[in-house]
C-alpha cells in the first residue's frame, strides 16, 4: 500500500498567501504595535500518517520530547468544602464553624497569594471581599520550589499541533482553507500560564489590570526560556485570518490546518503536614492548578492522499 503526504504552511492576515504543500515554510504575523514571536522552521513538523485519511485528524500530533524540571515557584489553589465569605482576610463559614483568619506567613518557603481574578499580595484583607462557592477556588497560595512543604515538586513543558479546521479534496480541486484564529495570552490565560509553569510570573503581577497582558508577554518570554532551556515566546492575545490553498491533484484527498502550541503542567508534591493543616484547621483542600495552553503564531498545513 503506498501513500503520500505533504506538509506546508502559511500564514496571513486578511490576505492570502500561497505557499507550496510540499514544503515548510513559516511567516510571522504582522498586528499592528504588538511585538510578535520570531517563528522559524526550527519548529519540529506535524507528522502526516495514512491512518489520517481513514481515521480522520487527530485533534493534536506531539512532537518533540516533554521536558520536566524542578519550578522555581510551585502555586497551588485552596477550595474549601462549604460556601465561605471572604471579608478582610477573614474566612466566613456559612455552617456552624468558628471564622479563621487566613494566614500562611509562618509556613517556611511561603512567599503569598494569588486571589481568583489574578491580583498578587502578601495579604488578602488587601482584596476586596468575595463571596466564594463550595469547591471553587478562593484563591491560591505560592511558595518557593525549594520549601520543605513543596519538595519534590516538578513542572513540565509539552509541545504539539493542534487541529484548528480539516476538509475533503476530491480530485483536480483547489481548496483554500479559511479559519479566523487566535494566539498569545489574554489576562486569564496569562494568569494561568504563571500558575502552571512553575516561573517567577506568579509574583507581583496583578493579571486583572488592564493592559497587564502587554507587560506580561517579555517577562514570561524570559523566564520561560530560562526555566526550560528552549526559546518559548508569549504573545499578547492577537485575532488573525489564516489562509492556505492546497494545490490540486489527480487523488482524493484530506487536509488539515494545525497550530503550534506549547503545554504547562505542574506537577506538586505536597507534605502531609501542610495537606492536613489546611484541611483541620481551614476546613480546605489543596489543589493543582489546571494546565495552561500557550497558543503560538505558527501554522501548518496538512495534507494526505487516499491509500491505493
């Protein structure tokens, strides 16, 4: 059984731009005054498989290995098991439970909190009051990777395509493939970035701000490269068009648009002492944060030819 495969890409911005699908080539955006990530053909390519014309496209093809450090930072989200009211720092139960005032300072490698909305403190009756759901995150607390409650403690940072738009190319057909897109990070993407990548970019940013994403988009480009060894670019949240015109030939056909993402996902380990002080003595639990997807400028287009 013989089959072929091609690979391209292209990028624009309400524009068309044409590029062989038997080569890979990247363009960078162009959004007006918003410094974007400097994509090259550094980046490892979606592989097409003839499983791809039977199967259909997987949602997402990794590529690359996974790399797992030890965080610099290691945040973790608190949820309490009953409706609670947050008023100066002060935890209101709503059943029959005497209120606590929030306080980790004498927990050694402690260093502050994060409120849901992303604002960063050293205190929460700092915050403004907050009615909080059973089981939802109140807020979160940072400590330094090297504390004694949070050793053993590892981040890692995954990489892949991840299927935007496919379709079916009968043949002598050219296809165009349209699709409206975005990439970087807006103020809660970029709020859950910094809780899951183990980085400095969990402290003193306050991500509800306005513009905060802007200020965000350097720091994180620096302290993600230095945690794990590789260029990994943030950008501010930008809306483009992508086209890609698939050239015709004499076989049936199935194309694809992916983008390049990079994936973060901490990996805490908590010590049994700050596990069961926080569920004694708050009534709380501790809980890893969800992972973040950084969505890149990097497109590519997929292209596989029915098996014979």
């Amino acid at each position: 059984m013989k089959f072929s495969k091609k690979i391209g890409v292209t990028l624009a911005i309400t524009a068309m731009l044409v590029s062989n699908v038997a080569s890979f080539n990247s363009f960078a955006a162009e959004p007006v005054s918003v410094p974007i990530a400097n994509v090259d053909n550094s980046k490892p390519l979606p592989e097409a498989k003839s499983e791809y014309y039977n199967n259909g496209f997987p949602n997402r093809i990794s590529v690359g290995q996974q790399k797992t450090v030890a965080p610099e930072y290691v945040v973790l989200d608190v949820t309490f098991n009953q409706t609670v009211d947050l008023n100066d720092g002060v935890i209101n139960y709503s059943q029959n439970s005497s209120p606590w005032t929030v306080n980790f300072y004498n927990i050694p490698g402690f260093i502050g909190y994060i409120s849901a909305d992303g604002v960063s403190t050293d205190n929460l009756s700092k915050l403004a009051d907050k009615h909080v759901p059973a089981n939802e995150t109140a807020f979160s607390v940072v400590f330094k990777g090297d504390s004694p409650h949070v050793a053993g403690s590892l981040v890692q940072n995954y990489s892949y395509w991840k299927k935007i738009i496919s379709s079916n190319v009968s043949p002598t057909s050219n296809t165009t493939l349209v699709q409206s897109q975005r990439y970087g990070v807006n103020n809660s993407e970029a709020l859950s970035l910094a809780k899951s990548s183990g980085t400095s970019l969990s402290i003193g940013t306050d991500f509800s701000a306005s513009g905060a994403t802007g200020r965000f988009t350097y720091q994180s480009t620096q302290s993600l490269t230095r945690t794990f060894n590789k260029t990994i670019s943030v950008d501010e949240s930008t809306s483009i068009e992508i086209r890609h015109q698939f050239n015709s030939n004499d076989k049936n056909r199935r194309v694809a648009l992916y983008q390049y993402c990079e994936g973060f996902k901490t990996m805490p380990k908590v010590s049994p002492w700050l596990s069961t002080t926080i569920s004694k003595y708050y009534e709380a639990n501790l809980s890893t944060p969800n992972d973040s997807e950084l969505k890149t400028s990097a497109f590519a287009g997929v292209d596989v030819e029915q098996p014979q």
